[in-house]
C-alpha cells in the first residue's frame, strides 16, 4: 500500500513539472485540497484558463511549491496545517515561496474566517459556492 502511494505521488509529481514546462504560456495555479470532489470541481472550472496542478497535503503543497513557484496557491482551509504548522506562514517565510499569493476557499464566509482574521498572509479568501465568472474574475484580480 506505501509503495503504492509512493508511486502515485512521483507519477504526479513528474506529471506536474512536465504540465508547467509544456504549457508555460498559461498562469499556473497550484489547487490542494483533500476532497477529490472539490479537486475535480475547482480543476474543470479553472482548465480552461490556467495550468492548474493539484495536491492533496500540505506538505505536498509545500515541495511542488518550491519545485514549481506556481503564479497561485489556492488551498482548502483543511490543507492550511501542515505538521502543526500553519503551511500559509511556512510558505510566507521561505524565500523560494514568499513571492508566490496564497489563497484559500472556504465554507465559511470570508469576512469572518479566522485565517483571514489572523493575518497569516493569505492573500484572499473565495467562497466554495461561488459561481464560475466570479471565482475567475477575483482569482485573476489575485495574480494580475
């Protein structure tokens, strides 16, 4: 079964690099969520626009983060804790990544999120419901 996933994650991990490398020409953002469902929704909504790669750890976030430098980090708020440590900072101080904006998307509403209360250096916070033309028309304010 570690095996199995060991492999896995090199697949994806080389199919990563090889997706920026060949599609350069398109913004790429980083999407990391535990849930296979929200993966796939926020991937087909974004495709069409951006090289969007996924993960589904914070600490997997953290190495494509370094290995890739995506122009977007777009996190489930379940992804933020990364070994007891809040992956937003970590990504924050590390100076391969400090550059890159972090965004989450959340259940709760934004205004009233306690990562955004926090100042943990998240750039924005995008409501899961949101429909298709806001949530690309606040990502691309984000990045641009």
């Amino acid at each position: 079964k570690y095996a199995d996933r060991a492999l896995y994650k090199a697949k994806r991990s080389g199919r990563n690099r090889a997706l920026v490398d060949e599609v350069a020409i398109h913004k790429t953002i980083l999407l990391a969520d535990k849930d296979q469902k929200n993966i796939q929704h926020f991937s087909d909504l974004l495709a069409q626009h951006f090289t969007v790669l996924t993960c589904e750890s914070g600490k997997e976030c953290f190495e494509l983060s370094l290995d890739v430098s995506p122009d977007l980090i777009l996190m489930s708020e379940d992804i933020m804790l990364m070994d007891d440590k809040m992956l937003c900072q970590e990504l924050a101080q590390n100076p391969k990544t400090s550059g890159i904006p972090v965004t989450i998307f959340s259940e709760t509403p934004c205004l009233e999120h306690p990562a955004i209360k926090a100042n943990l250096g998240i750039k924005a916070c995008f409501d899961k419901t949101q429909n298709a033309p806001t949530l690309l028309n606040n990502i691309l304010q984000v990045i641009h």
